[in-house]
C-alpha cells in the first residue's frame, strides 16, 4: 500500500515462548494452571518475578518447577542476610572510592571482587539491553554474591573475622553489595529496595543511576592461557599479563597436565595467539 518504507514496521521481533507444567502448555481447559496469586502469596512477587525471568531467556519455552521457585527464594534471603547480618561494618564503611580502590591494590581477594563487581557490571548491562536475556543477568548477580559470601565464610572459617582483616574490606564489599542490588533492581524491585534504604540511602533505587564499568577495575595482571597439544585443549595456565613468549612456552611445557601429552615426543613448533592460547605441535 506503499504506507511504509520498509517490508515490516520494525527492525527486530521478539517472540516469547510459552509457559509448561510438565512439558505440556498451561491453559485452563488442561487444568493445570498455576495460580501466580498463590505463589505470590507463599514467596512474595519479588521471587515470582526471579524465578520466571530466570528460569528461561524469553525466546524459550518455561517449564514451571516449584523447586525453581525455592530456588528463587533461598537466594533472595541470602542476598538479605549477607547486608543485614553485616549492616554495622557495610553502614559505617561508606562509600569513598579511594578506601576500596587502595583495599583493592593491596588484597589479591579484595582486587578479585573488585573485578568481578564491574565484570558483572558490564556483563548483565549487555544481557539486558542487546539481548533482553535476563536469565544470564540473574545468573551474573548470583556469581557476584556467592564470591562475596565466600570470603566472609573464609575469613570465618580461619578466625579471622572480617571486620578485623587488613586492608579494611567493608568499601569493596560493600561496593560489591550495592551494585548487585542496583543490577537486580529491575527484577527484584521491593526486596532490592528495601536494603537499599536500610544501608542508608534516602532515594529509592528505582532512581538511582545504572553503573558503568570502571576500566581500571577490569585490568587484570594476569592472564588465562589456553595450553593445546596438537590442537587438542590439555590444560590451563595463568601467568603475569606482560609475560615474554618464551616464559609463556616455559609454564606450558612444565605444567603436569600437559607434560603427559609431551613426554618422549618431538616438538616441532609451538603456536602463540598472544594473550588466548598456545598449541604444542608434536610427533613421535
């Protein structure tokens, strides 16, 4: 009808799956829908919400699981816990950035959550706004959290309360803290916004600005070398990220879990994808 310049009226088209419980559409004349009332009732909307964007990206199908829905849940109350069991030492760390950039410096597990706070930064902003896939965002989060509540567990664990460790590591946790709250936000708006205020802002977190990754905090001193064996993956090494290719070749061929593919062999060549991988050519 000549209406429109282009064959459709829009660039991209996104197509939701359907909702199953067990393996079969829900719908009322199955009778074996579940009543979102219910579930809202018995874990609250924010793990409703957790789970169904979690559960699948959009384009796929859901299966329905009440073991998902727990899931859900149990990592909702942990996110809680891991602010208000520590609300003291997160309140009274504030948030200057030279305290948790200096900590970060001078603790390799500080350095580590650090990274792994702006890693997830850019990870779940890119799940989210090219490819809607919410799931992996969640997912991103959670990694986040759990590093944060492995160090408080380790530094439990060795009688070293956290609180008493040097470098102070309440900024970098905190910092930690605070961004998975704002990341999670969209899916999670009242439980994220109620620590939000109880770590001592006064404007809700739905108007607090999206972060953006701090490149800095992304430099790693290191590097994850892929070792190959005649193009075969044999193992993994991490080296200084300036390393010189013949240290690089080094720590390959003594690494154990490469040495059994190279001992009473010939090596031919050695291929270098600086900063990916090496490949070990051998015969005999």
């Amino acid at each position: 009808m000549g209406w429109l310049s282009a064959d459709e009226p829009f660039s991209n088209l996104l197509t939701q799956g359907m909702v199953l419980k067990d393996g079969a559409k829900m719908s009322k004349s199955k009778g074996n829908v579940v009543d979102p009332d219910q579930m809202i009732t018995a874990y609250g909307a924010d793990t409703v919400r957790l789970f169904i964007l979690f559960a699948a990206p959009p384009e796929r199908d859901l299966e329905w699981s009440d073991k998902g829905m727990e899931g859900a849940h149990r990592f909702i109350k942990k996110i809680w816990r891991l602010v208000a069991d520590n609300l003291g030492h997160l309140s009274a760390s504030g948030t200057d950035r030279t305290a948790l950039v200096q900590a970060a410096k001078t603790s390799d597990e500080l350095k580590k959550i650090r990274q792994k706070t702006h890693k997830t930064i850019q990870k779940v902003t890119e799940d989210i706004e090219k490819r809607f896939h919410f799931n992996t965002a969640i997912s991103a989060v959670m990694e986040l959290v759990n590093q944060v509540k492995d160090y408080l567990n380790t530094a439990q664990a060795g009688n070293r309360p956290a609180q008493t460790c040097k470098p102070e590591p309440w900024p970098v946790l905190r910092e930690a803290l605070e961004t998975a709250l704002i990341l999670l936000a969209p899916m999670v708006p009242h439980v994220t916004d109620e620590l939000w205020q109880m770590l001592g802002h006064t404007e809700s977190i739905t108007t607090v600005q999206w972060p953006g990754a701090d490149p800095g905090a992304l430099e790693s001193e290191t590097v994850n070398i892929v070792v190959q064996v005649n193009g075969k993956v044999r193992g993994r090494i991490q080296v200084p990220q300036d390393s010189a290719r013949e240290t690089i070749e080094t720590e390959a061929l003594k690494d154990s879990r490469v040495s059994r593919f190279t001992q009473g062999t010939t090596v031919k060549k050695i291929i270098h994808v600086p900063g990916r991988l090496i490949n070990i050519v051998v015969t005999g």
